[in-house]
C-alpha cells in the first residue's frame, strides 16, 4: 500500500525544513600578532569594527592594553549570523600581565567589564643534578628552569668564588615554584624556595624564610645567607689575574704589586654592587681607566676599574644596594683586554677578595627556629624522594 500524503502534511513538513535553525554560539581563541592591536585582532577574526569598538572602551576602562605583547590569547564568544560569519558578540576575555583577568559580556543592550584576580597555583617542583659540563647547562638538564639558575648561583655567590670552585662531579639540590593556571598548565617559574650545592667537600644550603615581614635565605642551621659583601662581581666569568703582590705587570714589564682580582669576561657584561653602600668615586682615574669605589661602612670598600662605561644613574655621593649594577665590563685604561679589576679594602687597605672573612647578619630569632626547622625537614624530604626515584632509572 502506498503512503499516503495530505496537502496539509506536505505543507508541515516544508516548513519545518525551511524553518531557521536555532543560533550557533561559537567560542574561539585568538593570538596576537606582533604589532598587532586588539582592534586588528578581532577585525581579523571578522569581527565588524563598530562591535569591536563596543566591547574594547568598556575593557580599556580596565586594562592598559598597550602593554600587550604578540602571542597574547584572546578568548571570544559570539553567536554566528550565517554559517561561518559572525554575529553578535557575547563575550571577550584575556588574562593581563597582573594575573588578572578581564572580561567584557554583553547584558542585554549594555556591556559590562571587570577585572578579577585570577586563581592562580603554586607547585612546589624538585630539581637534583650532578654537575658535568657548566653549572647552567647541568641544571637545565635537571630540570631547574634556565631563569633560576642565576638566581640559584646568587644565593651561593657569598661564599663560593665560581670561577674556581665549581668542579666536575659536584652535586646541587633545588625546590622551586612553578606557578599553574587554572587548567593546571604551566606559566612561569616562581622562586627558589630551598637549595643545596655541595663543592669543595662541604655542603652548603639556603633556605627561603619570612621573618619580621621580610623574605631572606639562610642556611639549615638558621643563620642568614646575606654577607656584607658579595664573593665575586660578575656572574659566570673567570679569574684571568689574582690578588698577588709580586705580579709582573702584563703592559709594564717589571715586577708589580697586583692589590686586587681581575676577572676576564666579554665586554658589555654586567658588573653588580658587591654590597650596599656610598659612592665615593666615579669617572675616569687615570691607569684604572673608568673607575668607581663604594663605601659599604666604616671598614669595609670596594673598587671597581676598567669599566667599558658606567651604569646609567652612577655618579658620586650616590647610594647603591648590594646587587645592583653599576657598570660594565670594558678595558680601559691601562688594559690589555676586556676585564674587571676589582678591589676589597679593609681600613683602607686592600685585601684578598677571595680569601678574606666577610661579616654576615644577625641569625634567625630563636621564637622561628621550630617552625624553620620543620620547613627544613618537609624540603630535604623532598629532596630524598627525588634521589631515590633518580637512582631507578
């Protein structure tokens, strides 16, 4: 038997094919390009300019979106007009450099923007290693992020020249952050909150610690890694000359006193205040060539010689924290190459600056020490953990 279709069937089942499909809504993420404005990113992904526009100066009302930078992510909800084209949009939202974030959402005829914290985790990641090769490249290979392995030789730097002390075969321990959004991917590295670096046979650790409001470092026994003077100037060079009062002068020829240490190190690099203090000299001082001297305290000062230029800011009279950089490598002056020639002097009498005892700060308070000691112990035990799963493998 045949179907059998009345007119008023046929004519149901037309206009249901022909009725409109419900809107697609349609969520997307977009990347900037570089010299890219947020305006061109979304005209890009055919968005028309008036709706940009609409959603853009209620954001800007928010966030300086001057400070982007090619490779932000633009998250975008909008409803398709037609297949494939867009429509209205509901929403655009990108996290800001401040660990923020900040969305514009239509409401009805009006689009509001905000700006809210974003929920951000701390991963406490371990890092052990061996040390073979340079220091850099082996705790990369540990898993230590390259941008912590400056941090983690500073904290050192007090009492280790690296220049000479770091050998083959030494061992270093680390537990730092990795900061996770909250999809659980990673962003960024945090600090470096616990440290161990064994060299020369003796272990030496540091310990991240609030005491009084105040973050510092200290070793397993409480007592603070800060020193009034840092060991060595420069990150990563080499001694090329040092301390020796018989030295036969390199440009002279004859037999001249060498009151301080040369470090050989390419021309432009950063050279840092040892420790905080006063500048006394800065400027040319004749065979020294560029030339500075800070005085930390009553008894302690530090010379710096044959800068290629001084640091933006760095004149006479002048206070600098322990750190921060003054100049740059160079060779000026009577120099027979890119070098730093570095002095410590001590009631005004130089002395070795790689031998020489340095006066460090007060311990931690006794009411910490339990809590501290504890932290130690989670941190070591981390650390224990790690070895043993490396010893598996």
């Amino acid at each position: 038997m045949r179907p059998y279709f009345t007119t008023a069937c046929l004519f149901l089942l037309t206009s249901a094919a022909n009725a409109a499909l419900p809107p697609i809504t349609v969520e997307r993420t977009i990347e900037l390009n570089k010299g890219e404005t947020l305006s061109g990113a979304l005209s890009r992904a055919g968005i028309s300019m008036q709706e940009a526009h609409n959603f853009i100066v209620p954001l800007r009302k928010k966030v300086n979106m001057a400070r982007f930078q090619p490779g932000q992510k633009i998250d975008i909800s909008y409803t398709e007009a037609t297949a494939r084209k867009v429509g209205k949009i509901n929403s655009i939202a990108f996290h800001t450099s401040g660990d923020k974030t900040a969305k514009a959402t239509r409401n009805g005829n009006k689009i509001i923007a905000q700006l809210k914290k974003r929920p951000l985790t701390n991963v406490k990641s371990v890092a052990v290693g061996q040390i073979n090769g340079s220091l850099y490249l082996s705790a990369k290979r540990a898993g230590l992020p390259a941008a912590l392995v400056p941090s983690f030789a500073n904290l050192f730097a007090y009492e280790l020249d690296f220049t000479r002390d770091i050998q083959p075969g030494n061992t270093f321990k680390v537990v730092f952050e990795e900061i996770q959004d909250e999809n659980g991917e990673y962003l960024r590295t945090g600090n470096i909150l616990a440290a161990e670096l064994t060299a020369r046979g003796k272990t030496r650790t540091a310990y991240r610690y609030k005491n009084n409001g105040l973050v510092d470092y200290y070793d397993a026994k409480g007592r603070t890694k800060k020193k009034l003077l840092l060991r060595t100037p420069l990150e990563f060079s080499r001694i090329s000359s040092h301390f020796n009062p018989n030295r036969k002068h390199p440009v002279l020829g004859y037999t001249r006193a060498h009151r301080g240490t040369d470090f050989a190190a390419p021309r432009g690099t950063p050279i840092k205040a040892s420790g905080s203090g006063k500048i006394t000299y800065a400027g040319r001082k004749g065979s020294f060539g560029n030339y500075i001297r800070i005085k930390h305290n009553k008894t302690y000062q530090t010379a710096y010689a044959h800068l290629q230029k001084l640091a933006r800011g760095i004149r006479k009279n002048k206070y600098v924290k322990q750190g921060q950089v003054i100049g740059y490598v160079g060779t000026t002056g009577r120099s027979t190459g890119p070098h730093l020639h570095y002095e410590v002097l001590k009631y005004g009498k130089q002395v070795n600056a790689m031998s020489t005892k340095l006066p460090t700060a007060n311990p931690l308070p006794r009411r910490d020490q339990i809590k501290f000691k504890r932290m130690v112990a989670e941190y070591q035990g981390k650390w224990d953990k790690a070895t043993h799963l490396a010893s598996l493998k």
